[in-house]
C-alpha cells in the first residue's frame, strides 16, 4: 500500500497463457543487465511543440525542467503525431502501428493482441524489463495486455483534476509525480525498467496546480495571423460546421474569453513542468538517472484559434507538431536540434531498438537509432496522417482527414466531404497553410502522386482480423456507415459497429478465424430485436469516393446463418440500388451460400450488404470483400508502411 492507499496491481498472476507472443524480439548483442537501458517516457496530453519556455513563443512562460532536459536532449524539430486525437495516438505509441494496423480508433478499446506483442511494453517485458503505465492512458487493458505491467495505476477516462487523499485535495500532477517516485521505489535491484508517465496537463478538462492559478494574468496574448473566422470559406463544409469550429466559438470568443483560455493553457504548462521536475528529480535521487533514457513527448498539439479552428484532430501543423526530446545520459554528447521527420509510430520500435533488441517486422514506425547515433541523416521522407473517430452532437463533428506529410508538402483529403476535398500546402513557401495549391495545374503531377499512394487502400484486400466489422482504410475511397434500419424504414447511424454487431473481440477473432472467408474482410452482423420486439436488419453501405476510383472491381463473401429455432433469414448485395445477389434460409438452416460478383464501378457508386431476420434471429454473419481488379496483383493488397 502507498501512502495512497492504492494497492500497486500485480498482474502477472494466472495470465502466462494470455501473454504468449506471436513475435518474440531476437536479442541483437543484448548486453548485461547492469547496462541495459531504463526508459522513462513523459506523455503530455495537448501540448504544442512550441508551448515550451525556452522557445520563446509565449511571452512570460517559463518551464525550467523542461528547458534543461532539451539543453541535454536531441530535440526533433519535425516531429509529428499520425493521428492528432488522444487514445488513438496512444495506442500508435504503444505499439508503433498505425491506428489502420492496430485496430484502435477511439476512446476505451483495448489494443488487439497482435498489435500489442508488437508494441514496446510487451516485448521489453518479455526481455526481462520492470514495466509501469500511470496516468492517462485512455485504453482499457484486456487479459493479456494486463500481463504487460508490474506496475499499473492509469485511467482509461480523462482521470480527475483534483484527487482526495487522506482527507486532502491533491493535484493530478502532484499525484502522478508521487506515483512515479512510488514505481521508481519499486523497481527490483538490478533490474531494467520502462515506466510511460501519462500527464492529464494541459488538457482542456485539467485544471492548473493552485500555485500557479493567477500567472500571466497581466498580459494580453496576440493572436496568430491565421485567426480569422472569416477565413473558414476555404475550408469544405465539413469543416466549417464541425467540432473544431465549435470548440473556436466556445474557447476564443469573444476575445476576454480567448484571452483568459490562453493564460489557462499557459498555466497547465507552467504546473506540467513543475510535475516534470519532481520525476527528473526522484529519478536522480533513487539511483536510476545515469542509466535512463528519458523521452518527452506528447499525445498531439492544439490549435489556439489559428484558421479559425479550436481543439485539435485535424491535420495542420498547430495540431499535428509535438515535442519530442530524447535525452540518452549514457553519452556525453551536447544537446541538439535535429531536423529529420520523426513521427509517433517510430517511439516504440526506437526504445526496442535501443535495449538491443529486434523490432517485430510488421510495425509501420521506425527506430530512430540511427539519427541517435549519427549514422544517417533520416530515417523517412514522408509520413501517413489519418483521422477515423467518429464524433457527432446534435450540432456538430469531427471531420475524417487521411494524407501526406513530407518535408516540403502537405496533402490532406477530407473523407467525408461529398464530393473529397483535397488541399495541398508548400510548407517551405506558405508554413501557415494558408493556400490551397490543389487547383493548380502546376501541382497536378504531385497531387496525382499522392492519390495513386491512397490508392493502395481504396479497394484493397485489407486485413480485417482484429477489426469487428471493418478497416477504416475503406473509407478513403468512400465511407461505410453501419444503419440500423427497423421495420418501419426509420434509420439510425451508429457511431461504433460494436453497437449494431455485439460480439466481442474475442468472439470476432474466432468468426474470422473459422469463417469461410478467412484471409478476407467481412461485414460481420447481428440482425436482432431490440426491446421494443422490432426486428432490425443492418447494412454495410459503402459508397465510393468521388473523383478518386473508376475500375472493375470483384466483389466475393458468403453468408452464413445462424437462427434460432423458428426463425430465418435473408441477405442481399445491392449496387446502385440493384439487387445483384440475394439469399434466404429456412428456420435452423446453418447452409453457407457463396456469391461472387463483378462490377464496373465509378465515383459515387454504392455497394450495400444486407442482413436481415425473419423472426427473431440469434445471428447472422454476412462475410464479403472488395477487390481491385484492374490493380497489379502485388498492389491488391494493403501496404504496411507508408513512406
């Protein structure tokens, strides 16, 4: 027990099954315990690449800790986050996968196993690391990933502001640097660790440590040049009525209001810093600074206004830029800046890496050892940017974005936009994005380039095995949106197909796994009746995008009943409208029927896959893919990495 009275959770009881690794790490000249490096990652949750004192930005902050660990750290000056939103960042962090590749696209979901033996908790563990997760972590932890983890004290929600300690009111920074003083205290004798400090500061739902409640009060902030609402015309209409521009109009206007989040923000940073420095410090007074790696970074950026925007999630540089500081006290090299593209998905494989051992082959990140070392100048020369969350309020949403960020050029394609839009900025002549090239002729060949890359994903056979229903990748040629239709033909959109589809992960994995298509995505559904004893049908709708995808496509699956006594069921695929294929079953039929169909599709086509019951029906499972006909057979298929 702590002085907390939080009992520290030890998971490792009764899940050695659980922890079985599909790819176990090959020691690369391991070298001696006594040598091996600890890892202490400090996460941040919303901070600017530039919301550092010693960067000079913001009149008035100051952040010491943080100052001097840059001053001793290789500093990227281009690193970035591949999707700018918190749990899914998270989870590319953790396993060095793209949220494409992990499974993980919104708040709460467990990483799937194989993504997970993937990541760097899992294979340090297994190589005999002390491993510790605390704070913010924002993802639940199944069975195995609970095997990961000596030490355990995170919150899969925001976590509170202010905890109640023996009676006391306790800042989450003050309790997150207590805590990690706490994992330090507890690493073995002789052992390596890794522990990742999840800091809730300076995230809109924290609060600034008391000490630092009246800072900057004095001072008023400029706004940047890039805040002006009236520019939002330039954006598509995804855009300008979505969370972002809600978020704007609650937080920077009017400018009394704008003026004071900015002090708010300000001072989280201020009170972030202070909680840093109590961790270097309990690192050097436990013994274990010499031999620590320590790496600061953060979850995504924020806007504060520019072009109109507040919040984050979409991919302009305010949003898309982080710091990340990677300080190795094992050299006596001087701190530095260091201009190569770094983005998230290359942490995890990094600190394999750097504990000498293999990262598994199929992470989409790459070890930046090489830039550490000084035996290459980079290590990439472009990156995938990618926005899936689904978020909708009665009055607004967040708009999905997937692209392209090189060291010159942006392209940024707004999904659910009809018909795409797609913007282009030069980085080098316009650093603000302040003008849309995509209308250029001058820029059609670069814009062609880019679409042909996405265009790997658009109608590939993409590996669905650890996705329920289906891989956000789809959506760059077209959206699917999972409806729920009753008898009376009202729809209702689902945010999450789990809602529509109730298995769990487990159960999905072992559908896949037997299932006549087992190599191929499938639409898997659950027709069902809801209270009330209305019978529900659900389809798969997906529709593709315009100006992208003209080709002749193969569209194959299966459908397979499973009805309870007394029940049947149907399924159909519809293209356009127009049934092409349908089938029915009688009551207790478990018979498997096979389709294989071809179309020619064009831009605003739709396919639909229905699944409907007649009577109650236990479940249905309606498998189909879509595959690229005209494509090269080895560009069928989705690519791991983007580079």
């Amino acid at each position: 027990m702590t002085k907390y009275g939080i009992s520290r959770r030890d998971f490792l009881a009764g899940a050695a099954a659980a922890a079985t690794a599909s790819w176990i790490a090959p020691a690369r000249a391991r070298p001696s315990s006594e040598t091996r490096p600890n890892f202490l990652i400090l996460h941040s949750d919303d901070q600017r690449f530039d919301a550092v004192g010693y960067m000079g930005v913001f009149p008035g902050l100051e952040t010491p800790h943080m100052d001097a660990l840059a001053e001793k750290s290789t500093r990227f000056t281009n690193a970035f986050v591949n999707t700018p939103i918190c749990a899914p960042n998270r989870a590319i962090l953790a396993t060095g996968n793209l949220g494409r590749n992990n499974g993980v696209h919104r708040f709460g979901q467990p990483i799937p196993g194989p993504a997970r033996r993937r990541g760097y908790n899992h294979v340090l563990h297994q190589a005999g690391y002390y491993t510790g997760m605390l704070g913010k972590y924002g993802l639940e932890l199944d069975e195995g990933a609970e095997a990961d983890f000596d030490f355990y004290d995170a919150t899969v929600d925001q976590g509170p502001a202010f905890r109640e300690i023996d009676g006391e009111e306790v800042h989450s920074s003050d309790w997150l640097a207590d805590r990690t003083r706490d994992f330090f205290e507890s690493v073995p004798e002789e052992q390596p660790f890794v522990a990742t400090v999840n800091f809730k500061l300076p995230h809109g739902s924290a609060e600034p440590h008391p000490e630092d409640a009246d800072l900057f009060s004095d001072i008023e902030y400029e706004r940047f040049p890039t805040d002006d609402p009236d520019n939002l015309d330039r954006f598509p209409e995804v855009v300008q009525d979505s969370f972002n521009t809600d978020v704007y109009g609650n937080a920077h206007t009017p400018e009394e209001q704008h003026q004071e989040w900015m002090r708010n923000y300000l001072r989280k940073i201020v009170s972030l810093d202070r909680a840093v420095g109590r961790i270097l410090d309990a690192l050097e007074d436990t013994g274990h600074a010499d031999n620590t790696v320590v790496i600061l970074t953060s979850d995504h950026g924020h806007f504060m206004g520019e072009h109109g925007f507040g919040g984050k999630w979409l991919p302009y540089e305010e949003a898309l830029r982080i710091p990340l500081f990677i300080h190795d006290p094992r050299k006596n090299d001087e701190g530095r800046d260091h201009p190569a593209l770094a983005v998230m998905s290359d942490i995890s494989p990094t600190l394999i890496d750097m504990a000498a051992l293999e990262p598994d082959p199929d992470v989409d990140g790459k070890s930046l050892v090489p830039l550490l070392n000084n035996e290459a100048e980079k290590v990439r020369d472009q990156f995938l940017h990618e926005h899936y969350f689904v978020f909708r309020s009665h009055r607004s949403h967040i708009a999905s974005t997937v692209g392209f960020r090189t060291e010159r050029w942006k392209y940024i394609r707004y999904l659910n936009a009809n018909p795409n839009v797609e913007h282009l900025y030069d980085l080098k002549n316009d650093p603000r994005e302040t003008t849309n090239l995509a209308e250029e002729d001058e820029h059609q060949a670069l814009l062609d380039d880019f679409r042909q890359q996405l265009r790997h994903c658009l109608l590939a056979d993409v590996q669905l095995e650890y996705t329920l229903v289906f891989n956000p990748c789809d959506s760059i040629a077209g959206e699917w949106a999972f409806l729920a239709h009753k008898n009376d033909g009202e729809e209702s959109l689902l945010h999450h197909v789990e809602d529509a589809v109730g298995w769990s992960l487990e159960e999905a994995r072992a559908i896949l796994s037997d299932g006549p298509q087992r190599e191929a995505p499938c639409v898997l559904m659950r027709p069902q009746t809801n209270d009330g004893g209305e019978t529900l049908s659900v389809v798969a709708r997906w529709t593709v995008a315009s100006d992208m995808y003209s080709t002749r496509a193969r569209v194959t699956g299966a459908f397979e009943p499973h009805t309870a006594d007394g029940a049947g069921a149907a399924a159909a695929v519809r293209f356009n409208g127009e049934t092409l294929w349908e089938a029915s079953m009688e009551p207790g039929s478990g018979e498997r029927k096979d389709y294989d169909l071809e179309v020619e599709i064009e831009p605003g086509d739709v396919l639909e896959f229905v699944s409907s019951p007649e009577g109650e029906t236990a479940e249905v499972r309606l498998y189909a893919r879509v595959l690229d006909q005209e494509a090269p057979a080895e560009r069928r298929a989705l690519p791991r990495m983007f580079e």
